[in-house]
C-alpha cells in the first residue's frame, strides 16, 4: 500500500472542474417551524473525500446530517447522491450509514448482535456475518468485549461499538456525528489517525461533525465552516488558516489579530491599509480593493515578530508597544502586546534558542513587525 | 437507621390490620369445619373438596380464566398501538382532546361504562353472552394499557429506532426487532395489569354478560346474597393465593434481574 501521505497529496478532486461529486447538497432549506436551521445551503462532496462539517452548537451541523441520512426532509432544494436524487427514499434504502451523537446502541442486544444487526437486514449468509462481525471487533479493539450488552461498556467503548455499527455494512458514506466526543485527549488522537487509516483502507467517503477545529484540521481532506445554517467557507485545512474568508472564519479557526483600517493605497499585487492602531501596512492581495475601502486585516499571532530594536521595515508593517502579558508554554511564548491606542495584540514565539539569559520581560517597549505576506484582507 | 419507636410500631401494626385483617379471616374461616361461617369448630379442608364437585363455580372459573386471557390480550396489541400513536404522531390536530379521551375510562364511574355498553350491545342486537362480556373487558382494560405502554415510550430513546433503520430495518422490522423488546416489560405489565382488571370486576361485567356467561366475582356475589358459605371463602382463598404467587413471581423475577445487571456491571469494571 501507498503511504497515507502521498495519496493525501495527490487527492484534490475539487479542483478538478471534470470530477463529478459524489454528494451534492443542492440549495437546501431546512425550516423548524418559523425557525430555519439550513439555510439555502450548497454542498459537493467528492467520492473518497473526508470532508468536516465546522461550526459552533446548534449551527444546523446535525440538522444537514440528518437529512443526508433520511431522517428529515429539506423544506426545500435536493440532496443527489451518486447521481441519484434522495427525495423520497426513506433512511433503510440509502447506501449511507451514521454513527449517531448520542451512540443509539441497541440496549437489548449484545456489541456482536448491535454490529451484526444491519448485516442481519440485508440477509447476509450467517459464517459470512459472524467472519465480518469479528473483523469489525478487531477493528476497534473490542474482541474481548462481544458477549457484553452496552450498559456494561464504558463511554469510549461504546463509541467504539457504534462506530464498528456503522462501518459494518460497508456503506458508500459514513456519516458521523461527533465521533470522538467522549474519548480522553490521548485516545481521540488515536483514534483520528485510525479513522483516517480506515477511510483509506477501505476507500469510503466520510462526513464528519465536529465542533473541535483541531480534530477537523487533522482529519478532513476539506472543512467546511458553518454559522446559523450556512456555509461560510468550504477548503482545505491549511487554506482555511491561512486564507480564511471572512471575519468570522478567521475568529473560528485557530487564534487571530484583526486590525481594522481604510485602503489608502492599492499598487499591483499589494494594498497599503492606515489601520485605525495608526501605523501603515502594505501586504499582498490579489484581488485589490479600492482605495477607501474599510477592511480588516488578519494576522496569526505566529506571523507577528516581537523585538527590542526597530525593525528595518519601520514605519511599515511594524508598531510599537508595551509588553502587557506573557504566556510561556514551553515550546513557546505567548506575548500580549499593548499598542499605543491600548489595542492589545497577541503574538508567539517558538522557543528555539535554549533560555535565553535577557528575555523579554513584562512592561518593556517593544516593537512588533510582521511580512508583506503575512496578513489576510477581509472584506467583511 | 431510624430507631423503632412506640409510634412507628403501633402504626405499622394498625395500618396492616387493617388491611390485611379480614383477609386473613377469610382464609382462617375457609378452613372451618363448621358450616356456620362465624362459629369455629376445628380445622377442615372439606370445602375445598366440595369446591372440586361444585360444577357451577367450576365453569364461572373457567369463563373468568377465559376473559381474561382473551381481553387482557387483545387490550394489550390495542392499548399498545393506541400509546404509540399517542406518543409519536405528536402533530395531529386535537391531540390533546385524544390523549384526555384515553384517559377518562380510568376516572369513568364503572357503572357508566357498563350501562352504555349495555346500551350499545341492544341497539346494534347483539346477544349477550361470552363475547360482549369479551368485549367489554376489552374495551375498559385497554386504556390502563395505554397508559403504561405510554408512560415507557416517553422515556424513549427515539435514536435506537433511527439507527435501525439507518442499518437498513423497514419500519415493521425496526418495530418487532428494537422498539418491541425494548418497551416488553412495559407491555408485560400492561398485560398483568388488565388480567388482573378483567379477573375480579363485576359491575361491567354484570351490565355485559348473559345467560351461560357468569364470571366467578358474578358467581360468588350472588351467592353471598344468599348468606356466605364456607365454600365461598376458600374459593376466594384460592383466588388470593393465585394473585399472591403472581405478584411474588414478578417481583423475584425483577430482582433476579437486578441482580444480574448488577453482577454484569461489575464484571464490567472489573477488567
Ligand atoms: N426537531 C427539531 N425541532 C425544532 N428545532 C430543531 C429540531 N432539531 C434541531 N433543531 C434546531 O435546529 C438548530 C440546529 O440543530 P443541530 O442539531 O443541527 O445543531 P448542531 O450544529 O448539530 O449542534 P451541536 O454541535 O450542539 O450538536 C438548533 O437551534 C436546534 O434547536
Ligand atoms: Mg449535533
């Protein structure tokens, strides 16, 4: 088998205009009452994609699940799945799976019987069912447990049964729904890299709910990031760190400076932005806005340099502070600084020199600094 | 542990004499050798033997069995089927009134029910007999069914069901292989319940039944109208016995199953 990292690589079927999804959620409205939980929403899937659903509770996250599953019908719009249209076809006709939030193991029956239950439905022959049952229990660690009912399982296990549950049948899609919710640090992370091998072994699609960003940026091919029942950015990890598309996205996805300021000046393939902090930033932007616009700009705090000394692109891309707080976790610093009109910004710094014997103490003057390249414009 | 005071036992004491008291007369006098139900003359089971030679009360035992076990379970298919509507299809319109609509046969004065059943059973010229006394345990049985079948299915974890179908169980499969086990001593209970009901009425039953139809409470009623025999006492001694084993048998069999989750919890943290 081919390592996981060079399929990884090569795997980009959204950007090829001829691929044809294999999941299309197509402009669909999802109305609780006066209450809208899906709003007008537009999806495509790819086959063998792992594709993460983002966003804060009660977003619509499950909602959108649930109706690729069969469990609610959109209000309006259609969801076409391998080039069939799902209207109408009740959950036990569809070539999809869940693994469920709340687990919904079946409490009378034992973890073999739970994972054999959906074999069972399409009359699989019996050495046939108990051969993949035992595979299955191998898969997640649980051979030793297959006599036992779900009440006598701790979380995590039987997270493990419903996730082997859903697997079982070898579904076209798996959707799971905060798969890992109830697992320890040490074990989640396990268990991402093994649902990752999985998904690879066994060449399926998966949709997966989270509100952890972390666990989404690890697992997923692509993360779309929801808000009130829209998609408000749908990319690959890193291009949703480095190139979010809105405020919102930026502020969700991992730690973020935004620096408010007008376009004072737009040449080919930069802007010049007087930020309201009161000094002046050119960056790299493509798509050039007009002068006057009002924009943010987006800064990791990893792009953000801190130093004793002027840096050489002063005044340019480069304030000066107090330091107001530090952070230190070890393998890095984390530094609030305090600009002039008190905005307080946040900066790290990867700690590769070994304690260094005059660091950076609190209330000192600094200055910050950071590339042409390191800032995002955001329009919104 | 709260310490036994004059109080506490006087009032366990007087509680369950008064409960238990002419109950325990009853069966003490089932064994009188006298025919005199009041006089006590030495112990006998000869009532019980006549009991055997007494056709009459033999066939209203026979009727009463075969009621119950017929009403309590067509009650039961019917007042589970009637919760599950109530409890699932939660949008209909006047469902409020539906579900205020089960529950009034249980606050209905029995004699009500039975006059009206009496009622029906002329107009639409149905003899009575077996079957509109049937009938009528049916019908009056089957909302204490709805009710404990209800009260299981909202506490309910819907998902199960989803999950099921989602593994590819039509609705009629996901029934039979996860809702119905899971609700099975909900429904059990439902089924005791109305047997139980079924066994020991006799005001509905008297309004419904006919000629060949007598139950053993119409039975042993009319009987004691004409003073109580001894005979009477020990049929109901068997009857208490039979309900006593009832209660005993679903109550060890509860524990033993306490017993065993327990066990099996432990098992379970043990590894
Ligand atoms: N059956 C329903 N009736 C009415 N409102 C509903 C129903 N199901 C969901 N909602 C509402 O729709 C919204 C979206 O719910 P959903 O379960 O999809 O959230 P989520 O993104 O999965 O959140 P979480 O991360 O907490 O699981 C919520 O505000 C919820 O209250
Ligand atoms: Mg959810």
């Amino acid at each position: 088998m081919k390592s996981l990292g060079s399929i990884r690589r090569s795997f980009a079927p959204w950007a090829d205009p001829t691929a044809v999804p294999f999941i299309a959620v197509k402009n669909v409205t999802k109305k609780f009452g006066d209450f809208v939980a899906v709003d007008n929403l537009s999806l495509n899937i790819y086959p063998r994609e792992f594709f993460a659903l983002l966003g804060a509770s009660g977003c619509g996250k499950s909602t959108l699940l649930r109706m690729l599953a069969g469990f609610e019908q959109p209000t309006s719009g259609e969801i076409v799945l391998d080039g069939q249209s799902l209207a109408g076809i009740p959950p036990y006709r569809r070539p999809v799976n869940m693994m469920f939030q709340s687990y919904a193991l079946f409490p009378h029956m034992t973890v073999e019987n739970n994972i054999a239950f959906g074999l069972k439905q399409d009359g699989m022959p019996k050495p046939q069912i108990a051969e993949r049952v035992d595979q299955m229990l191998k898969l997640v660690k649980l051979d030793k447990f297959a006599k036992r009912k779900p009440h006598q399982l701790s979380g995590g296990q039987r997270q493990r049964v419903a996730l082997a549950r859903s697997l079982a049948k070898r579904p076209k899609v798996l959707l799971l729904d905060e798969p890992l919710g109830a697992l320890d640090k040490k074990l989640r992370e396990e268990t991402q890299f093994e649902l990752m091998d999985l998904q690879q072994q066994l060449g399926l699609t998966f949709v997966v709910v989270t509100h952890d960003q972390e666990e989404a940026m690890t697992m997923a091919d692509r993360i779309a990031v929801m808000a009130h029942g829209k998609v408000i950015q749908v990319a690959t990890p890193p291009e949703i760190y480095e190139a979010p598309n809105s405020r919102f996205v930026a502020d969700f996805i991992g730690d973020v400076n935004i620096f408010d300021g007008t376009v004072s000046s737009a040449g080919p393939g930069t802007v010049e932005i007087a930020t309201q902090t009161g000094f002046t930033v050119r960056v790299a932007s493509s798509d050039a806005p007009a002068v006057g616009a009002k924009i943010g700009l987006a800064i990791r705090p990893e792009k953000i340099r801190v130093s004793r000394d002027e840096p050489a692109c002063a005044p340019l891309n480069a304030a000066q502070g107090e330091i107001w707080d530090i952070g230190y976790l070890g393998d890095m610093t984390i530094f609030h600084v305090r600009l002039k009109d008190g905005k307080v910004i946040k900066a790290s710094s990867l700690n590769a020199v070994r304690a260094v014997e005059d660091p950076l103490g609190y209330d000192q003057q600094v200055w910050i600094s950071f590339d042409e390249n390191a800032g995002v414009v955001l329009k919104d | 542990m709260v310490k036994w005071s004059r109080f506490n036992i006087a009032s366990i004491v007087f509680g369950f004499a008064f409960l238990y008291l002419p109950i325990v007369l009853l069966v003490i006098f089932s064994f009188n050798e006298s025919k005199l139900v009041t006089v006590w003359a030495g112990f006998s089971t000869k009532w019980y033997v006549q009991l055997l030679h007494n056709q009459a009360l033999l066939d209203a035992a026979w009727v009463t069995v075969r009621v119950g076990l017929i009403s309590a379970t067509v009650a039961t298919v019917l007042g589970t089927l009637a919760a599950l509507a109530m409890t699932r299809y939660t949008r209909f319109r006047g469902r409020m009134l539906f579900s205020g609509m089960i529950y009034a046969p249980l606050v209905m004065p029995e004699v009500i029910t039975g006059l009206s059943m009496l009622l029906l059973f002329v107009a639409i010229g149905l003899d009575r007999g077996f079957w509109t006394l049937t009938l009528a345990h049916i019908t009056f049985t089957m909302c204490f069914v709805a009710v404990v079948v209800q009260s299981r299915l909202l506490s309910f974890d819907r998902s199960i069901e989803e999950a099921a179908m989602d593994l590819g169980a039509t609705p009629v499969a996901t029934f039979l292989q996860v809702t119905l086990p899971v609700i099975a001593p909900a429904v059990f209970s439902g089924w005791v319940l109305a047997f139980t009901l079924s066994l020991d009425d006799l005001v509905i039953s008297n309004f419904t039944s006919g000629p060949g139809a007598t139950t053993l409470p119409m039975k042993i009623y009319s009987q004691v109208r004409l003073g109580v025999t001894p005979e009477i006492n020990a049929v109901c001694t068997i009857l208490i016995g039979i309900v006593a084993m009832g209660v005993l048998i679903a109550s060890v069999v509860s524990r033993r199953r306490e017993i065993q989750r327990v066990r099996d919890e432990q098992a379970a943290f043990a590894l």
